[in-house]
C-alpha cells in the first residue's frame, strides 16, 4: 500500500471517479433540494482554474495510483483568505483517517501559497464533515445547537499562523540561523 498526495486539476482523468462519486453522494443526501439540478450545478458552479495555482490549489491522495481522497482550494473574496472546497473520501476508503491527512495537506499548502486564513462551508445533512472540522480547529460561524436544518449552510473558519506548517517553518528557519 503506497500513499502519495498529487497536486493536479479537476480535469485530470485520476480525479472523475472521485468526483463523480462526490457528486453522487451530493444527490443522494440533498437531491433538488437546493435547486432542480441538483449536484451536478453545485459541482459545475467553479471553473477549473480557480482551483490552480497561484490562488488555488487542487489535491489528490492516491494510493497505488487511484485516487482515495481529494480536496481544493481557492481565492476567497477577503484579503489573505482561501476557501477550501471538495473535502472528500471515497466511500471505499473512509475510516482510515484520510480526510484528516487531505485537511492536512490543504492547510499546509494554503500557507506555502500565503493564506492566513480558511473559510470553508458544509451542507447541513454532513455531520461527518461538521465533525472533522470541529475536531481540528475550525472554528463554527454558526449556532452549533441549533438544528443544521434551520441553517443550512454551516460556515466554518480557521486562522492559519503560527501552527502546523508555519511552527514548523519557524523552527527549521531558527535551527538554520543558529536560534535554536
């Protein structure tokens, strides 16, 4: 078993299925209930060159050459923020903690291409990803005891900074100049 991360672009054939899977899962849990074609509208509202660099970034993980995981990223309208967008593992794959390694990634790739901050949404009938984003520092722009229902679209942020990529940054830069 070998895993490996990609950056590519939603074009690229090795991420179809994962999409297409992503936008299966979409119908099946909302249907038309946001608008009559469902999610394939949703899944077709972003261009693929919003998720290039250098505002954007698109992620695979792959494991022995097919893709288990993905997630992008891009510009968001306020200065200095990203939007990640796409958190997905096939259905295959999950429970194996490949989510947290796509958030991971994004996080510390959305700071390389000089993010401080992440927005992100989630429908309200995704309580796993309310939880994953819960769990790894995310804060909740929303009620978290009200019903998801009456809210709908659960808004979530993050400041990224000094953790994960840029701790890591600081402390190879301090060890380098004689710091640490």
């Amino acid at each position: 078993m070998s895993d490996r991360f990609l950056y590519t672009n939603p074009l690229d054939p090795l991420a179809r299925p994962l999409i297409d899977e992503l936008t299966y899962e979409y119908d099946s849990r909302y249907g038309s209930f946001y608008d009559a074609e469902g999610a394939t509208k949703e899944m077709n509202r972003y261009g693929p060159e919003v998720f290039a660099p250098p505002h954007g970034n698109f992620l695979l993980l792959l494991r022995d050459g097919e893709a288990i995981a993905g997630g992008a990223f891009m510009r968001h309208q306020d200065e200095g923020t990203t939007e990640f967008k796409r958190v997905w593992t096939h259905s295959a794959y999950r429970r194996q903690g490949l989510a947290r390694k796509v958030l991971a990634e994004l996080e510390e790739q959305a700071a390389r291409q000089g993010y401080t901050r992440i927005y992100l949404t989630t429908g309200f009938r995704q309580p796993e990803a309310v939880g994953l984003y819960l769990t790894h520092g995310y804060s909740a722009l929303f009620d978290t005891t009200a019903d998801p229902e009456t809210i709908r679209k659960l808004r979530f942020e993050k400041a990224l900074g000094f953790g994960g990529y840029a701790a890591r940054k600081a402390v190879v830069s301090a060890t380098l100049h004689g710091a640490a």
